[in-house]
C-alpha cells in the first residue's frame, strides 16, 4: 500500500513521525528508516514513550512554557497587579457587608438549588463566583501572552476553581445536606456503590464489552442500530451498511454517510424514534452508511490517505455499482466530514464535467479551517504531539479512554463534577440513555493516522491553506464546486460554528448554512418533536458577497423545531425523478445490519 498523505519533515522529533516517510508541503519524501536515524529514533521513541505514559500523555513542557508566558508578563505588569488586588478588597469588604456582587446571575446549574439563596450558603456561592471572576481578569487579555498560552492558562485556573466550588464539598452543599439529613445517610452509601462500580469499570476497561456495562438496557443491534439494513461491502477498514427501502419508490440520488471514526457510527441510528437514518429511508431515500472497524496495534500505520482511498472512495464506488450511475449525496459527520470535504476537493481537482461520483456534500458540525479550532486547540501545540506522539507510537493506537479523558476535561463541570455531585454525594444514578450508551462505546485511533490528522490539520492548517496533498498533489477547497449544505450546532466545544462557517471564504461554491441548537452531538440528534429546539438557515448563491458569521446571525431569523425536514428537503430539491428501490447489495449481501465491526470492542 502506498501511502500520500503524510508526515511533515518539521516534526518536533523524528520519532513523531510514521515509520518510514516523511513530507513536507511539497508531498516529497524523504527516508526516515536510514541509519542515521533509526538508533537516535529509537531511543528517543523509548524516552519519550515512558514520560508520556507517567503522564496520561499530556506534555509538562507545553503547561509550564504557558505558565510562564503568563507569570513572566503578569510579573512585569504593575497596573494589572493593582487594579486586580483593588477588585479584591471591594470585593470583601461588600462580602463582610453579605452584599457580594453577583457577576453570573442565578443561572448557574451547580447553585440551582434554592437553599443556595440562603445564608451563609449564598456567601459561600458569591464568594466563589467572585474567585472565578479574579481569575478570568487576571489570565486574560495580559498584553504580550501567546493567544494559545492565554487559552491554555486560562483554562488551568477555570479547572482549578471549577475543582474548588463549595458544591463539590458534601459539607457545604445545601443540597447534599438536605439529603444527608432526609435519607440518614444513605445516599453516601448508595454513592460508595456508584463509586466502586465505576473503579471495577476502570479496571475492566480493556475486556471486552466492559465499555457498554453501566449502559447494557441499550444493546447495539437489539436496541439502537435497528434500522433494517444489510452489509453489502466489507474490506480491512470499513464495512458498508445499505439500509432496506420503505417506501415504494425512492429517489434516484442514494445519500452516503460517512461518520467520524472516533466513535461508532450509529450516533446517526440511534433509537427509531431519533435515528436520522430512518427519518431519511422512511421518506423515501435510498441510505448506506459507513462502519468503520475498531482498529488494534496492527493497524498504526493506516493513514488518511487509507481512510480517503479504502473508506470514502470505495464505498462510492461499491455504491454506485448498487444503485447506477446516478450521482450520490454524500454527508459526513465531524472528522468524517473533513474527510469528505478532501476528497470531495480531490474529485474536483480530477474529474471532469458531469463525471464526478458525487452530487451534493453535507457537512454535520465539520472543520475545514482548524485555525479556530475551539477549547480542542489547548491540547494542540508541537510539545504536546510530541508527547502524545511517543503515546500512541508505543501502542500502535490511540486507546478511546485516552480521548474521552480528553472530552471530560473540556467538559469537566458537567461531565466530571456535576456527575460527581448526583453519582456519589446524592446517590443518585442517572438512567442510561442510547446517546449515553453511544458515548461509551469507544474506538481506538491507529497511530499513523491520528498523527497525521493531528499535524496536518489542527497544527499546520494544511487543508485550508492549500498544502494538504492526495494523489502527491496539493488539493485546495477551491476546487470544491458542488452544493454544499453546512451544519453548525451553537455550543459546540469540538467543531465551533464559527470555526466551521469558515468554509465560505475557502470556496465559491453555494453553500446553505444552517445553525442549529444544542452541542456537538445534541445538536446534530434533533429529531421532530424534541421539545426547546431551533435552527436558522439561509443560502449563499454561488460567488455571492461574504458575510461574517456575526453579520449573517444577525439577519438570519431563528425556525423554531427540528432541522431534519429543512435538510430532508434540500436533498429532495437536489435530486432527480424517483424511481423503484435498488436491490439490497446488487445482489450481494454479506450480512444483516449493524455488522461485525460495531460489535468489536
């Protein structure tokens, strides 16, 4: 196999790289298996890997250059210094009044319980919010700060006081007392048996089906993943899922989802009454989806380009010996998303008039531009993939529990503290939901690819500044000349919308953008009838003037409801007549639907 999309010669070290190549913007190559520099490599590969794994692969270098940065700056900042301890005492002398200020309001969720309103737990609750508003002051806006030592410092200390929150202490959280009080006690004990059911997940991680324990009520295959469908392709890195017709005629366009490999793919096929593959063959779309298999050790040096070549060109061209000639919609989620918006690009670059494969793309809560790339970035500097580099070198992949401690960090005051507070001080455990068993089921990353995507896109930009290469030749989203329909979720933490409205100064083509609510996963599982959902949209016409995304919400109304039948829609106003369903497969079916590799632990 022939790799094109890979590393840069800039690497922080050699053994960062994928074995055996290395490329700089030009996509020529140069040995990196020579020896003089295998031994160096290699030591320092060994090195490297045994600090990484004392620290769950976080660079200590990266934190202390940001910690310095800021403290350097802040030292040489008298103003500052001053005008933050003047803060401090008006600030305690309104407290020894019982009059603090109060910055954020009531709308806090960890202060939502009304005994917070009473003192001296309404001290308490101001006192900290004023704590959170020192530091905030005093890590922003310093001149002189790198903008990503900023971010990085800035998130530190919100962790910090975030960890500190008298919520988080039983014995000054009203609500804790009240129910300490009211059960005897028992809810420490109901706790103690959530706490160490989770340390014997912990320990257990790695066997098979230990990730989906605390959500078995929603089995793949039995409870989500139901929609009726059939394995139709299947090679090393992804199966191709065809989902049985439900109506008599079907639209000639098939749609084609390529999902993010980060998690399974049936995020899109959840249960029947929030699965958007069902919405969409319930009326009357011809849907195959891609299942990507959960990669081991031997997989580390699958690449992008395999993810490009052996994922989303095979399955266009296994889905089109189905159902004919006629083009596809293709729609990708996140990462998967990305993917398709560079081969997309490449089909551009290479394809004549009228002979591309594809005839719209659909982009869910994808980057293109990953100049911005959100809270995601403070992980993302050479430092730190060097370190997370010599990680995944030494195991051939990244482990999904790696990257879900990743996500909880970014989200650690609902997903770690809040968690913490209803599991083991309240006793209370949460029901399981399928998009709750969806986010347990994690994947694994191979070590070449994760790299790659890594380097070339959040580090080096490469795809957006025209360096990104296929086939050895750079390809630019300029060459991106379909329909595109552009999905934004306005509290997205992973894909900011604003970072992913960026593809309209990358391209000319005409792009529906639509805002939706909700986050980067909530927001893209909306389904009619979801109460307290909203969504704007608007369409750019080809090579029509730019908006900033502040300027385009602005004008653009709010649509109260689900966005699916906007999206449902636009496809049926993209595609040609209707016609009778393709058979399952062409006549080849390899077995029923989710498949083998979604069941893969």
């Amino acid at each position: 196999m022939t790799e094109t999309v890979t590393q840069p010669a800039d690497d922080p070290w050699p053994g960062a790289s994928p074995p055996g190549l290395s490329a700089g913007p030009d996509c020529r190559h140069e040995r990196l298996d020579t020896p003089r520099y295998a031994s160096a490599g290699q030591i320092d590969r060994l090195v490297h890997a045994a600090f990484a794994r004392a620290t769950a692969g976080v660079s200590p270098a990266a934190l202390w250059l940001a910690w310095f940065d800021w403290a350097w700056h802040f030292a040489g900042s008298p103003g500052r210094q001053v005008a933050l301890a003047q803060r401090v005492v008006q600030h305690w002398q309104s407290g020894l009044t019982g009059s603090f200020p109060r910055p954020g309001g009531d709308s806090d969720p960890r202060f939502a319980d009304p005994d917070w309103q009473c003192w001296p737990f309404s001290l308490l609750r101001d006192a900290f919010r004023q704590t959170e508003l020192f530091w905030q002051e005093a890590t922003t806006g310093l001149p002189g700060v790198s903008p990503h030592h900023e971010h990085v410092v800035s998130f530190a200390a919100r962790q910090w006081t975030d960890m500190l929150s008298p919520s988080n202490c039983w014995w000054l959280n009203p609500e804790v007392l009240r129910v300490t009080a009211g059960t005897g006690g028992r809810n420490f004990a109901e706790g103690g048996r959530h706490w160490q059911d989770d340390l014997q997940e912990i320990f257990a991680r790695h066997s098979p089906g230990a990730s989906r324990r605390r959500c078995a009520p929603h089995g793949v295959g039995r409870d989500v993943a139901v929609t009726p469908g059939k394995v139709v392709y299947r090679n090393d890195l992804m199966e191709l899922i065809q989902y049985a017709p439900q109506t008599p005629t079907v639209w000639r366009e098939p749609v084609l989802i390529v999902p993010s490999w980060i998690l399974k793919y049936y995020i899109l096929d959840l249960s029947p009454h929030n699965s958007l593959v069902r919405y969409l063959v319930e009326r009357g779309h011809t849907v195959f989806m891609i299942s990507w298999k959960n990669p081991r050790e031997e997989a580390r040096d699958l690449g992008l380009n395999d993810y490009l070549q052996l994922g989303l060109f095979e399955a266009c061209t296994q889905v089109r010996r189905i159902t004919g000639t006629a083009p596809l919609h293709a729609a990708g989620y996140c990462l998967g998303g990305t993917l398709l918006a560079i081969g997309a690009a490449a089909l551009g670059r290479d394809c004549g008039p009228g002979s591309a494969p594809l005839r719209t793309v659909t982009l869910f809560a994808a980057q293109t531009d990953f100049s911005e790339p959100g809270e995601l970035g403070l992980f993302i500097d050479s430092s730190e993939l060097a370190w997370l580099g010599a990680l995944m070198w030494e195991q051939g992949y990244l482990d999904g529990a790696q990257m879900a401690g990743a996500f909880q960090l970014l989200h650690s005051r609902d997903l770690m503290w809040s968690r913490s507070i209803h599991e083991y001080l309240l006793g209370q455990h949460a029901k399981p939901t399928d998009l709750m068993a969806w986010n347990a089921d994690t994947t694994r990353l191979p070590y070449r690819m994760h790299s790659e995507n890594l380097h070339h896109l959040y580090l080096r930009n490469d795809l957006a500044e025209g360096r990104y290469c296929v086939g050895e030749r750079p390809v630019t989203l300029a060459d991106l000349k379909l329909p595109v329909f552009l999905v934004g979720t306005e509290r997205d933490h992973v894909s900011p919308w604003r970072s992913v409205y960026k593809l309209h100064r990358l391209t000319g083509t005409g792009i529906s953008f639509l805002l939706t609510s909700g986050g980067h996963n909530a927001g893209i599982i909306s389904e009619p009838g979801h109460a307290g959902r909203h969504y704007r949209f608007s369409t750019r016409r080809k090579d029509a003037p730019h908006l900033s995304p502040d300027e385009w919400f602005a004008q653009t109304p709010a649509c109260e409801g689900s966005w699916w039948p906007c999206w449902q829609q636009w496809l049926a106003a993209h595609s040609g007549e209707k016609t009778v369903p393709p058979a399952l497969g062409g006549g080849t079916i390899i077995g029923d639907a989710p498949g083998h590799y979604v069941l893969e632990p």
